[in-house]
C-alpha cells in the first residue's frame, strides 16, 4: 500500500517555509511520500523546495492550471493507493494519517475522507472549508458539522463521531487513487472551489461513502490563495455551485432549483447593495451569465460524467449527508446557527 500526500503550491514559499517541515515530519512511514506539486510559481517556491527539503518529491507545470486542473495535472504522474490531497496552508499533526487510512482499508465503500479541520488562526473553531464534514441542503449549499455559512462553532469535541457526510473537504482529503482517476479527478471548469464537492457527489451518485475521521485533526489558514472577500471568489463560488447542480442534480428538480437558485442569488446579491459590495454584486451577475450560454455545454459534460460514474458504480446512488429542507431558511429566518440545531430531529 502507497499512500502519496500530495501539497498543490502556487507562490505559496511562505507557507511551506512554516507548514512543510511538519507535513514530512508526521508522514515519516515507509508507506508514504509527500509531493508538492508546483502549479507554475513565479515567486522562489521551487528554489526553496530544492534546497531545503530535497526528500520531497516535486511535480512540475508550466503554468497555474488552477486547484482542480493543477490536481489533475500531478496526479497523472502519481502512482499511489491513496491520495491525500492537502492544501499548502495546513498543519498537520501527529497520526494524522493512520486513522483515516485504516478506516479506508476496512471498507472499499470508502471512497474519500477528511479529517477534522480547525482554525489555525484560533484552533478552539472549527474552519470555513471543511469543518467536521461536509454536508448539503435540498437546494444545493453546503455547509459542514461546525460551519454554517460564515458562523463558524467552538470545537468542544461535539462532532467527534466517525460519520458518513456528503462531502469531504479539498482543503485535507483522502481518496482512492483509482477512483480518482475512474471518475476523472476534479473538474478542472471549476478552477477553485467547490470542485471537491463535485467529486464526491459523483463518488456518491456511484453509491460509494465519503466519511469524516475526527481523531485526525489538522489546522486550516484559508484564504491563501484567494481572500475570503474576494470578488473573484465570491464569482468562484456562484458559478461553481450552479454548475455543481446542473451537472449532478436530476433534470426534473433542476426544472424548479435552477429558477429558485436564480431569485436566491438575486437576494444575496440585494444583500451586497446594502453592505455597498457593488464587486460582489457584478460578480455574481458574471457567474449567471458564464452559465446560461453553456447550458449544451453542460449537458454534454453532464452525460459523460454519467457513463464514467455507471462503470464505476457499485449500488445505488448515496444520499447520506444530503439536508431535505433549506439551511438558508433555518440559518437566516429561524436563526438556526449551530450544525446540531440545523440537524436534530432531522
């Protein structure tokens, strides 16, 4: 067995100055190697990596193809059982690994896993991108045990529990490497964000389980490629979650979502005007209009995604971690704010 974590840098030397060194020191086994994949820095990354940890291997490309496409790009040239893909702002600590592996090798329903992701900047919360993992409402927003939204819980060990969830976060996930490939890795349309959902809704639709292994646990930044504020992520983030729907959800609902999708982004983009983010409002009107004229598009995407994930099934579509009513409705009109608020007597 070949476990191979692999850390996806783009002019991101300041982060592996400060996280790397514990990255390797917590993979020392003889099973694993560790992999930065450099997505075409222009700043001294490579230079640094070369002389300062010449045990690590390195992937190179020759220009930023963005999280899903630079992924994809390296792992071609990965051979390995497992992937972990982590993200070159996260601290890692010790036996981060062995859990989770060890659940995967128990159960080849596993597909992917995430460990616990905590706030580096204040390790008693819980982190925006991925929490204690990932779950999915009826009109397709994700939120996470212990994030909803922006509101982000204090760790009190509340979400401890080995748990199926939808979705297992980019930021620190393990998958199995054939799977990865079977289902062609991450959708590199996307650039960044929400790709990782996408690929375990795929997994999902293929009757596979994503799972959250709590006893590992590893520290989030955020935002180290694109600020939380961004407009470039807020457009991110709109056009990827409709094109997240179209591609996976089922005609008949899309019929209705897609419309109601339209009125609900229309409200946020109301709640911009208020706060004076004219950016964010122009980035959402942007994310709508990348999608309509590639609906066909989409479509055709659509379909060979559907033959990719009838070859690799192995039952019925899993649904497990999909919320049947809205956390918008209960986050903003019932001030429902804390995962188990959201979640009891569902």
């Amino acid at each position: 067995m070949q476990i191979a974590v692999v850390i996806l840098n783009y002019n991101g030397r300041h982060f592996l100055e400060q996280f790397l060194e514990g990255v390797v020191r917590h993979s020392n086994q003889d099973t694993v190697t560790v992999y930065v994949a450099d997505n075409g820095s222009t700043d001294t990354s490579v230079a640094y990596l070369k002389e300062n940890h010449p045990t690590v291997e390195l992937v190179l490309s020759d220009e930023n193809y963005g999280f899903a496409g630079g992924y994809n790009f390296a792992l071609k040239q990965i051979e390995a059982d497992y992937y972990v893909l982590l993200n070159s702002d996260v601290e890692v600590s010790a036996n981060w690994l062995t859990p989770i592996i060890e659940l995967m090798e128990s159960d080849t329903g596993i597909a992917a896993c995430q460990p616990k992701v905590l706030a580096h900047y204040d390790k008693s919360l819980f982190e925006h991108a991925g929490g204690s993992g990932g779950w999915m409402d009826t009109l397709g927003y994700p939120f996470c045990r212990g994030r909803i939204f922006s509101k982000l819980e204090t760790d009190s060990g509340q979400y401890n529990d080995i748990q199926e969830v939808f979705w297992a976060t980019g930021a620190a996930m393990f998958i199995r490497a054939d799977l990865y490939h079977s289902m062609e890795g991450l959708d590199a349309e996307y650039f960044a964000h929400m790709e990782e959902i996408d690929l375990c809704w795929r997994l999902k639709r293929a009757g596979y389980k994503n799972m959250v292994v709590p006893e590992s646990v590893v520290y989030h930044v955020g935002g180290g490629t694109l600020p939380p504020t961004s407009p470039r992520k807020v457009y991110l983030n709109f056009r990827n979650s409709l094109l997240t729907l179209l591609k996976n959800e089922s005609p008949q609902k899309l019929l209705w979502l897609i419309p109601l999708r339209l009125v609900l982004d229309g409200l946020a983009g109301v709640l911009f005007l208020t706060e004076g983010k004219f950016k964010e409002i122009w980035a959402i009107i942007r994310a709508h209009f990348y999608i309509y004229p590639r609906i066909f598009k989409i479509a055709k995407k659509r379909k060979h995604y559907k033959i990719l994930i009838e070859k690799a099934t192995i039952g019925e579509a899993n649904t497990i971690g999909v919320y049947s009513k809205s956390v918008v409705l209960d986050f903003f009109i019932k001030k429902k704010q804390h995962f188990s608020d959201i979640i009891s007597g569902f």
